[in-house]
C-alpha cells in the first residue's frame, strides 16, 4: 500500500467514529435515542469497537487485531439485524397485527440465517481454521440482503404506508443500504441528516385504505369467528323468508272481491276457492245433509 492510499485508508476510517459521535450527540439532544434504542446502540458500539481496533492495529499486533476484529464484526452484525426489525416495528406501528406478523417472520429469518451460517461454516475448506468467522461472514452477508431489501420495500411501498422519505426509520435504513469504507461514511452522513431535521408528522394510518384492509384480513385470519356466528344468519335468512310468505299472502287477499256474495258465475255452478278447500274436509254428500 502506497503511502498516499494508506493516508486515505486512515482518513476514511478516522472519519466513522467522528460522523457516529455526531449521530449519537445530535440523536441524545433530539431525544431520538428514546425511539431507536437499538440503533443508538449500535452507533455508540461501533464508537467502542473503532477505540479498541484502530490502537491494536496501530500496535502492530496482528493476531489481537484479528481477533478483536472479527467480534466487533460479529457485535455488528447481530446488531444491525435488529435494527431492522426496529425500522420495521416503526414503519408498522399504527398496523398492531402486520407488527406482529413482522416479529415473527423476523425471528424465522433470524434462525433461517444461523442455520445457513453453520452449513456454510462446516461445509467451507477453511473451516476447520476458522468455522466462526466463516459462519460470521456468512450471517454478515444475509444481513446486508436484508437492509438492501428493507431499503427497496420502503422506497416502493412508503406511499401505501403514509412513510414521509423523510422519516427518521426510512433515513436509518437508506443509510444501511450500503457498507463499504466510502459509502459506509455516506451512510452516516445520511444518518446525521436525518436526525438533525425534524421528521415530518406521519400521515393519520385511517386515510390508508390498503394497510387498513392488510390489517383486517390477517385480523380476520388470527381471529375466526366462531360457529356460532352463523345464527344470526340464519335466523336474519328466516326473517326475509317470512317476510315474503307474509307479502304474498297479503298480496292474494288484495285481490279476492270486496263483497262476500256470491257472483251469479259462481252461483251457475262456478266452484270458487271456498269450495275447494270445504270439498276437501269433508266426503261427498255430507254438505247436503
């Protein structure tokens, strides 16, 4: 490494914990640090883990600097999962069911994760070296397809969310869609934008027709009704019943005449309803006796 690289390199690295002190003061000042617990956490281990990295590094001892590197790592790592799952609970806050439903998929991603670190941990050449930093690599490199897809979720689905692009969640995770020396300080010079302007009033979760009717289908999945919902409908399909049978009947009667004699038709001979329904009680020939 030429010496003007290496000046680079140590200025790009100097420049982390100097942009996260600035994120964690302004964030304490706002109160933010009440919000994001998690994420404050984690910027203010990132500060602790670069105190103990960078002097071991310049010591020139190599085999401390490995492993004290490869723990901050995996602190990192563990903590940035769960920063994901903050933005995700803040995002979904007025949506309690979609929350839920959220948490569980994130600690089935969580498992679905360590597994595929221990497969590839064990089945790497190398890992009978190095088995945890392998599974940290691995865990590592899921996490970071995570915040990228969190990032694209947010940019596609903010609209039906009512997530103003300038909320605080929606700074944190853009800010985690990228990590490499240069743009990871892009990243926090992000962070620090959005913490030092005053996040937007969310807009009112009744306005948003589409989440309301997610929030009530998976409501209605967690909550079945139970079987005897169906008597009241049942009973209100009898009442329209009778109230039809009634309409007929009343209907037949408006159309018998008025006047209860006899027309001279039916006096030729003429066999009215009456007659049909005496003829049938009775045998033939008892009306005449």
């Amino acid at each position: 490494m030429s010496p003007r690289t290496q000046l680079a390199y140590y200025v790009l690295w100097l420049a982390h914990p100097t942009l996260q002190a600035a994120v964690a003061g302004v964030m304490f000042w706002r109160k933010l640090h009440r919000k994001f617990p998690i994420f404050f956490s984690y910027i203010i281990s990132q500060i602790v883990i670069f105190s103990v990295v960078f002097p071991v590094y310049r010591s020139g001892n190599y085999a401390w600097f490995f492993y004290v590197y490869w723990v901050g790592t995996a602190i990192g790592v563990v903590l940035g999962f769960k920063v994901i799952h903050e933005i995700f609970l803040d995002v979904f806050r007025p949506y309690h069911t979609l929350k839920d439903l959220g948490t569980v998929l994130f600690k089935w991603a969580g498992l679905v994760m360590l597994l595929v670190a221990i497969v590839v941990a064990a089945s790497s050449p190398s890992a009978q070296g190095w088995p945890l930093i392998q599974a940290t690599l691995t865990t590592q490199r899921c996490v970071r397809v995570i915040q990228l897809g969190l990032v694209l979720f947010l940019l596609v689905f903010s609209r039906y969310l009512g997530v103003s692009k300038r909320q605080d969640s929606f700074g944190i995770a853009l800010g985690f869609g990228g990590f490499n020396m240069a743009t990871y300080n892009c990243a926090i010079v992000v962070w620090l934008t959005y913490v030092l302007i005053k996040s937007p009033a969310r807009e009112n979760a009744a306005n948003l027709l589409r989440p309301q009717r997610w929030e009530q289908s998976l409501v209605e999945i967690q909550h079945p009704d139970s079987a005897d919902s169906l008597i009241p409908m049942f009973e209100g399909m009898v009442d329209r019943a009778l109230s039809r049978t009634k309409g007929t009947t009343f209907s037949l009667q408006t159309k018998m005449p008025a006047s209860p004699v006899a027309s001279p038709s039916a006096s030729a001979g003429t066999m009215t309803s009456a007659d049909v329904n005496c003829s049938a009680f009775f045998p033939q020939g008892s009306l005449s006796k």
